[in-house]
C-alpha cells in the first residue's frame, strides 16, 4: 500500500440483522469500515498511473528516430500514418516517462518535429515503478515517526 486513494471499491454489508438497541446508520457505517480496513491489510494491490495518448508529426527521415524515443519511454505504437513527407506517429506512454520528451523530440529531429499529448486511461504500472512508489511512501512514513519520537523527547 502506497498512501494513494482508492477508487473503485463497492462496499455491500449482507446478513446484518436490524436490533432496536444497537442497529444504527452509524454502526453499520463501522461495520463497513471495519470490512475496509481487512481487506486493504489482506489485499493485494496496485498502483496505477495515467496512460497519455501522444500524437507526434515529424519529417519522414526522421521516423526511425521517433519509434527510437517511444521505445526508450516504454511507449505502445496505435497508429502511424506518412503523407507527402511527412509522418505522424500515435503511440500510449506513461505520462511518468514523458519528462523530457520535447527535448529529446527537438534533438532529435533536429528541432522540426512536433507532438501533442493528452490523457488516456489508467493503467497498472510498471513492477519498478510500483515498488517506487511504495519504498517513497514507507520512507516518508518513516521520517515522520522519526520526527514524531524527537519531539516527545
């Protein structure tokens, strides 16, 4: 578990039984909780990242250059279409591993190619990136109980 909120989750209480005394909207607001709580201690989970649609539109002797760079970004050709001399190259990557990119795309186009970006999904990360997120998370957790135990002292 990483700290992240989570999305998705349904929670439906079955075979509750209704008492006078101790039914209340509170207590099976707890009983859900409770349920909560166990499955995310038990649970196996995952960190998701957004996935970004990019579009990019180069000179076509610089194609492979630009299969090179999605490539090197863990990027997932869609589509990929050339008129006159021109390419246009539409590929999924992880919005993590587009830090860069204009960069990398001017360099290596020699300053002619262009690209527009925009969001796609969720997606699982990568088990690197996973266990990243998670180390940075216990580790911030950490400090903080560190900080906690000098300040009582």
């Amino acid at each position: 578990y990483a700290g992240q909120r989570v999305t998705g989750v349904r929670m439906r209480l079955q075979d509750g039984a209704h008492h006078i005394v101790d039914s209340s909207e509170w207590a099976f607001y707890q009983a859900s909780q409770s349920a909560f709580q166990d499955c995310v201690e038990d649970g196996k989970w995952t960190v998701l990242e957004p996935i970004m649609t990019v579009e990019v539109n180069i000179p076509s002797e610089f194609t492979s250059a630009a299969f090179s760079i999605f490539n090197k970004r863990a990027g997932l050709i869609i589509d990929q279409d050339g008129r006159d001399d021109w390419y246009t190259i539409t590929a999924e990557v992880p919005l993590n591993n587009m830090f860069g990119f204009s960069a990398d795309l001017r360099g290596s186009t020699q300053g002619k190619g262009e690209y527009t970006m925009e969001y796609c999904r969720y997606s699982p990360a990568s088990p690197e990136t996973h266990e990243s997120v998670v180390k940075k998370f216990r580790d911030s957790l950490e400090k903080k109980d560190e900080k906690g135990k000098k300040k009582k002292n």
